[in-house]
C-alpha cells in the first residue's frame, strides 16, 4: 500500500511538471506572438508615417489599412497574455485615427502630414515602452 502510495503521488508530481511546462510552452508562444505583432505595427505605423508625408491619398488610404490590421492583431495577441497592458497604446492610436479621419485633403497638406505624424511619434512611443517590459 505504501508503495501505491508513492506512486501516485510520484504520477501526480510528474503530471503536475508536464502541466507546468506545457503552460509556460503556451504562455511564451503567446508572448512571442505578441512581440511579433508589436513590431509588425511599428512598422505599419513607419508606411503609415511615410505616406502621409510624400505619398498620395491611395497610397495613404492603404497604409493605414495595414496599420489598422496590424493594430487589431496587436489587440489580439495581447489579450491572450494576462500581464499584458495597451490601454495607453489604444489611446493614442485611437487619437492617430481621429486625426486621420479629418483629413480631407487629397494629397495630405503638410500641416495634416505633421499632425499625423506626431501622433504616431507617441504611439510609438507606448509601442516603444511595451516592448522594453514585455519583449526583452
């Protein structure tokens, strides 16, 4: 009986290891693609800044449609992770979309270029904070 005994408790303990590295497998997938999307918009948001500045309203329109993907996959693959947090992030994007859907200019004055472009300077920069904390 003692030895029954010991058994389980050693197939308990082993289960609990294959557990335990199974979820942290899981978590650091997450968090890789995480990352990966991190900078994926980054540099949807460096097209975006480009187009606003030296390319034409086609050009910019679609721009900001890779950014706004790239944006939704970002919230996406934070939400899988727990210690994860945009709202900041989501703020300031969310004032970069209000500018951008003020423009009605075709091409981009260069007043609107500037305006837009300040705006991805600081969602960048939460974007830049993030990846600092979580992406190490």
């Amino acid at each position: 009986m003692k030895n029954l005994k010991n058994i389980r408790f050693l197939v308990f303990a082993i289960a609990i290891g294959l557990f335990s590295c199974t979820t942290n497998q899981k978590v650091d997938n997450a968090k890789s693609k995480f990352c990966n999307s991190l900078s994926s918009f980054v540099e949807a948001l460096d097209n975006l800044d480009e187009a606003a500045e030296v390319g034409t309203m086609d050009d910019f329109d679609a721009a900001y449609t890779k950014a706004d993907k790239a944006w939704n996959h970002l919230e996406n693959s934070a939400a899988k992770l727990e210690d994860v947090e945009v709202t900041a992030a989501g703020k300031s994007y969310d004032k970069l979309v209000d500018q951008i859907n003020k423009i009605t200019d075709d091409p981009i004055t260069e007043e609107s270029a500037e305006q837009i472009s300040n705006h991805i300077d600081a969602t960048a920069s939460e974007i830049d904070e993030i990846i600092s904390l979580v992406c190490k």
